[in-house]
C-alpha cells in the first residue's frame, strides 16, 4: 500500500494524541506513515527517510530496532509475557527494583510500578498526600510547581502543572498547585547568573513555605529542564536549595524526571548534579529505550513505612493492570545494561561537544535567543511574531530528512544517543537551513 492508502486509513480512524485533528486534515501539519525504523532513522511505505532529532517524544535512547534490545524481549516472551504484580512477582520486576534502587545510592528503596508518565506523576501525588494522612497531617493536601513546569495529562498532572494551552480548558476539573517562580536561567539580569537566578526562586520558595508548610504536601519539579514549557534550563543550586527548604519545612520533594532520567541531562539521574536526593524518583521514557509503556516511582523508607500497617486502608490500594510489566521490564535491564557496557554518559559528552559546535551557526541566526544546552538537550528561542512559525518549521524540517518539533517558538534537539558524524552533520545543517526556510 501506499503512503495515501495509510494516510487516508488513519484519517478515517485515528484519533492523534497532541493534534488539532483538522491540520493534518489540511495538510498544514503533514501526517508521516512509518513503515519501520531503523537506528536513528524513520522510513515510511515508500522509502523516504526521517532523522528522529526529538527520539520519538524523547523516549529513543539507542535507535530503533536495536538489536540487544530486541533481543532481551524476545528471550523474555519465551518465558512470561505478563502477570498481575497484586500478590504476585517475577524476576524481571524484581531485578530491575534492585538495580534502580542501587543507582540511588539505596537511599529510594521501594518501586512502585505503572505504565507511562503522568501515572508515575500521579502515584507521588498520592503517596505524598497519603503518607501525610498516614502520619495525622491530613491538612497537608496541597502542593507546589515551578511557573511554566509540565508534569502530564490526567487531571492531577494538570493540577500540578503551568502550561495554559493544556491546562486551560480543563481548569474547572483541577485542584489547582500554587505555582512558584521559576529559576529559568533566561530571566538572569545583566551581570547576573544561572546560579543568582536560581538563589532568586529560592528565595521566593522559601516565602511562600514559611506562610502555606502546614498545608503543603510537597514540592514538584522537573530538575534542572523545563521541558513542554520551552525547554526552561536552570542551575542545580535550585535542587540544592529546595531540597534543604522542604527539609526545613517538612515539606516533600518530587523529581520528576520522565523527561530528563537516564542520562538525557549529561548524568544518569539530573538530580545528581545537585548533590540531593528527592522523595520521590518518576521515571519513565528512557527507561525502557523508548520500547515499551512503563514508568516507575522510587520512594525512600520513609515513605514506605508510612503505609506498613494492619489496616487496609493505610495501605497505598493504587493500582494499574499492566504494572511491572515482565516485558518492559526485562528491556529496561536491557537498557541499564547498554548504558554500562557501551560507557554511554562519557560517549555522550564527547557527543555533545560535536553536535554544539555544530550548532554555531544556528546559535549565531540574527533571530535565534537563548541559545542553551543541558546534557543531550538543545534549545533555541527564535524571535518571530508568526503564529505559523511551528508548522512552518516543522514542514521544512521534514523536506530536509528531519523530525523536529518546535515548542511553540523554541526549536529544540533531543536525538538518540547514537548519532555518527554525518548524521549529526545533517541535523545540524539542516535545522540551520529549515528556520531560513520558516522564517522566509
């Protein structure tokens, strides 16, 4: 079949996430059919190719069809495929809790499983607020978020989040956080920097606990990357910060990092760089290679001991039908295992330094601001008043061999971890050339 026969099957059928559907209805936002993939690339029914420049919703750490790890799903679905995790375990659940548990140092001990990000982002919630009831602080129900921070799609994702295009129209349903400034390192006067912006928001933190700790259940943030709200990067000092107000004011911590885990901020976990550990550990995307759904909260025996008890109902009665999938889970190992044999975090860094020099040019556009990165991420803030300048761009980028996806006016690259020089030579190039082509 061709493109157009998918393309028009899927039309007729497929609701798209994140989609005003009558773009693609109208071409303006063209709808890619993937045939198969293959390492970094995309190919659809009639042999054109995509770089994955965004890894798939920033979930691809190591290509598609990735040979080991499609083989530690084979080996496992000879063996189990899944079971309930209620009164039940299995070696892949298990030893993945060790492992994630040992890269913390042992101090978030206890896994509690689900299948995507805002599930794992709601369990903290709840565990948060749950654990507090547990302890006789049941007036400890409301939490806090960083200004212009993302934390999902299900209605206590949204309560925790700022983003007005997805929130919004939902508002009536939420219990809505109190939103804390933000320590965007943007906002740095001149003289100032990424670590003043941060004491700056720290500051404001602290106000806002010392009048509201006794009704706030805990803090949420994305270390040190804002990521749907534009790619907001900040300094780390405002994880150490934080970490010591809600210590003061006992007051949780929850680090989000779905977006920002396994290595996608240049260490394993971003939280590392400021020499914390949180609450609560999300995790998600990565941590499967970008194979399958599953995500996971880590907690500290704290937490957990909240909870052990004779009744029923202080027990955390959460759960989800594919919990600690045996297959996900066994290509997570599969993936902490690349990550160790294949010294991925120093590959990266190396990485890293090519692809930003690369970027030059794009960084020195007479419209582009803020030109950033953390880790394996890339931002650039482009200057234009065009309300079309996304699609525009991402158009272009497609003509060009390229899967990018603007947030808004801020073009961004969070590529799979195996790009070889000529691919990320075209990555580069062809960016460059595809915002010429939007902003002509």
């Amino acid at each position: 079949m061709s493109n157009q026969d998918w393309l028009n099957r899927s039309l007729a059928a497929v609701w798209h996430p994140c989609t005003q559907m009558k773009l693609h209805e109208t071409g303006a936002l063209p709808l890619v059919p993937v045939a198969r993939g293959q390492g970094p690339w995309l190919y659809d029914f009639e042999g054109r190719r995509y770089l994955d420049a965004i890894s798939s919703w920033w979930v691809n750490l190591f290509g598609h069809a990735n040979p080991r790890l499609n083989a530690a799903i084979k080996a496992q679905l000879d063996q189990l495929e899944h079971v309930i995790l209620a009164g039940f375990t299995h070696a892949p659940v298990v030893e993945l809790s060790e492992r994630l548990s040992a890269l913390t140092g042992g101090a978030l001990g206890h896994c509690f499983y689900a299948s995507d990000g805002s599930s794992a982002v709601e369990i903290a919630l709840k565990m948060s607020f749950h654990s507090w009831r547990n302890h006789d602080r049941p007036e400890k129900n409301r939490f806090l978020c960083l200004a212009g921070s993302y934390h999902g799609e299900t209605l206590g994702t949204l309560s925790v989040s700022d983003v007005a295009l997805y929130k919004e129209v939902y508002a009536p349903l939420l219990r809505q956080a109190v939103p804390v400034l933000s320590p965007d390192a943007r906002q740095a006067a001149a003289g100032e920097t990424a670590a003043d912006c941060a004491r700056r928001a720290a500051a404001a933190l602290e106000a806002v606990l010392a009048a509201q700790h006794e009704t706030i259940a805990a803090l949420i943030v994305e270390p040190l990357v804002q990521g749907a709200g534009g790619m907001i990067m900040y300094d780390p000092e405002y994880l150490r910060l934080a970490r010591g107000l809600c210590d003061r004011y006992q007051v949780h911590l929850i680090a989000d990092e779905i977006m920002v885990g396994f290595g996608r901020t240049g260490t394993l976990f971003a939280h590392e760089q400021a020499g914390i550990r949180p609450d609560f550990l999300c995790l998600s995307k990565g941590l499967t290679g970008g194979y399958l759904p599953l995500s996971v909260v880590l907690t500290t025996d704290e937490v957990y001991a909240a909870f052990h008890d004779d009744a029923i109902t202080r027990g955390f009665l959460h759960s989800h039908s594919y919990t600690g999938n045996p297959l996900a889970c066994r290509v997570a190992l599969a993936t902490l295992d690349i990550f160790v044999e294949d010294a991925v975090l120093e590959r990266n860094r190396r990485f890293g330094e090519r692809l930003t020099a690369r970027l030059v040019p794009l960084a020195n556009h007479p419209q582009a601001r803020h030109f950033r990165r953390r880790g394996m991420i890339w931002a650039v803030d482009i200057a234009t008043d065009d309300p079309d300048f996304r699609l525009r761009f991402y158009r272009a980028a497609l003509q060009r061999e390229l899967l990018l996806r603007p947030l808004g006016t801020t073009v961004y690259f969070m590529p799979p971890y195996i790009l070889n020089d000529e691919e990320t030579a075209l990555l580069a190039d062809g960016a460059a050339a595809a915002l010429d082509a939007a902003l002509a």
